[in-house]
C-alpha cells in the first residue's frame, strides 16, 4: 500500500495502547519468505493470498477471533454465515455500476436469488432512478464517472432527510485505497462489498443490511 | 508469467455451469478490453493521470470477475501508479496487460470450446 505498508501499520497499532491485541489478518498478493516470521514477530493471526476466497477469510476470521472453527460451525447452523436469504423475500435492488461486465455479474447473483433489479450507468443516474422508483436496497459501486459512489450516497440521504428513511446501501469497490471501507461507512453507506463480487458474499452482506436489526441503523 | 491466466475452480464454481452466460460475458470483456486500454495509452500520452487510473481500475474489476489474477494485478500495478501520478514506465506495463489480457481471453475461449464438446 502506498504510504505506509501492512506491517508498518500493524506495528503502529501494536503501539497504540487501546489496541494491542487486536486480531489482524493480513491480505498480500504476494507472499515472501520472510513474511511469515514479520506475521508472527506483529502477532498477526493469518496472511491470506488474494484474491482471498470468501471461506478462507471466513476460516481465518474464525480462528483469529479464538473461536474454535469445528464448535463454531458445529454450534452455529451454516445458514448463518453465509446466507442467501434475504430478510423479507424478494428484494428490489437498484444496481449503480458503469462497467456493463460487472453488472451483468450482479444482475445474475441478484436474479439468483430471486430478487429482481435496475441498472444505473452512474451517479447521477442512481440519483435519478432513486427519485423515481421505489427501491429496497442499492448496490453502488465507488468507481464512476460523471458522479461518483460517495457523492450519489450523500444526495441520496439529503433527499431521504425529510422522509425519515434510510435505504441501506452496500457499497461495491475494488479496493484500491486505504480507508475505503471507512469512507464508505463515513458516506453513509451501511454495507460494504469487495470486487470481485462474489455471489454468496454479495447474499450475505445483503441478508445483514436488510437484517430486522440493521433497518434502524 | 507461469501462473494461470485464471482460476478454473474459483470461476466455475461463480459460473455455475451457466456457459451461455460465461460465453456472453466473455463477448462483452472481448469488446470493451481495447477501448479501456486505448484509453490507458491515451491516457499515459497525454499525462492524464485521471484518465490511466479511472481506465485502469475498470478493467480490474471486470477481469476480477473471471478470477483472472494476473491480469487484476497488472492493472492494479497501473492503477496505483496512476493515482501515485507516476506515468514513467506506463507504457511498458499496458503493453504486459495487453498480452496478458489476449492469453486471458483465449484461455476463456478454450474453455468455453471445451464445454461445447
């Protein structure tokens, strides 16, 4: 990463008192041999390879968190963790996204699971398919032209401030900041999505945006 | 470059066995692959920096979708680059993800003859 690698930023958290012992799983593209010893010197549970499959970051999580992975599963039916139910049925879905490949993989994964969905080029189409037509829930991609994720986020809640609704958004981004996530959440986003995309992990994060207890928020 | 151009199993196990949508998708990054890069060029040519990493990080993320490793790393090197403003050994690179995007695309048509037979 530009600016400051990995380890440098693990290793200021593992000086920051309120975090010493913070889980951290790291994600490289390439893996060195010295990497493993720097992972174990930073207390760093697991280096995934990316692109890193969903279950193996799922597999990872578990066992950094100390959960043991057997009793987790054993104890937690599978449902939970990589659901593909929405919360209420069929969900309408308005996809924000200029790359026609991309939508093309979304519109399947949504159809997929029986929701049903409209695309928008860009930004400001977003906003305009918003005003006109009653949606569920938005996937949008950070990366467009004439008007970017955040920027579609931000006129979206300015126009849901009088009605006292808040649709949940997922953003989709191909992670190439530092602090993406943050910014995503910071923009109002409520959920967050890496591409590639990948089907269950698209279902998944919609079933816990749309999740009873993740409406209000 | 001695690793796949793609995930077989990471991608078939996305795909489904849905081959008619894997054959048109293929279509659509065989269509839109040129554009992008030209832009890429045009965009290192003329120093717009904006334009290299905007181009760039599309073409990544739709290469993701085929779980084409190589390729998304390539134009996430551009990509970063780009934002960095750093055009100096742009053209090199565009020309390693041009080649690397065409062993791509006839990988994907290999596999897609295979699944005729």
């Amino acid at each position: 990463m530009p600016g400051m690698d990995g380890y440098e930023f693990v290793q200021a958290i593992r000086n920051e008192s309120r975090w010493p012992d913070v889980p951290v799983i790291m994600l490289t593209s390439a893996r060195r041999t010295e990497d493993a010893e720097r992972c174990r010197e930073l207390g760093i549970k697991a280096n995934l390879l990316k692109p890193a499959k969903q279950s193996r970051i799922l597999d990872a999580i578990i066992t950094s968190v100390g959960v043991d992975a057997i009793s987790a599963k054993h104890d937690a039916p599978e449902v939970d963790l990589v659901s593909t139910q929405a919360a209420d049925g069929p969900l309408h879905i308005l996809i924000a996204e200029d790359n026609e490949v991309n939508q093309k993989f979304a519109l399947r994964a949504l159809k997929k699971a029986g929701h049903t969905a409209t695309v928008a080029n860009n930004g400001l189409k977003a906003v305009e398919a918003f005003a006109n037509e009653r949606f569920d829930l938005i996937l949008m991609d950070v990366q467009m032209p004439e008007m970017d994720g955040y920027e579609a986020t931000a006129a979206i809640r300015a126009r849901e401030a009088d009605s006292g609704t808040a649709i949940p958004i997922i953003a989709l981004t191909a992670h190439a900041m530092k602090g993406d996530r943050e910014r995503c959440f910071a923009a109002g986003m409520n959920g967050y999505v890496t591409k590639p995309v990948k089907t269950k992990a698209l279902l998944a994060e919609i079933a816990r945006v749309t999740a009873p207890s993740e409406s209000v928020a | 470059m001695s690793a796949e151009p793609f995930d077989k199993e990471e991608l078939l196990e996305e795909i489904d066995d849905d081959w008619e949508f894997l054959e048109e998708s293929v279509e659509m990054l065989k269509e839109d692959a040129p554009g992008l890069l030209a832009q890429v060029r045009a965009g290192i040519d003329t120093g717009d920096a904006d334009m290299v990493w905007q181009s760039a990080h599309t073409i990544k993320s739709m290469v993701g979708n085929f779980a084409a490793g190589p390729a998304f790393e390539m134009a996430h090197g551009i990509e970063t680059r780009g934002r960095a403003n750093d055009l100096d050994t742009g053209g090199a690179q565009v020309d390693q993800l041009e080649s690397e995007l065409q062993r791509l695309t006839s990988a994907l048509d290999s596999l897609l003859a295979n699944a005729r037979d």
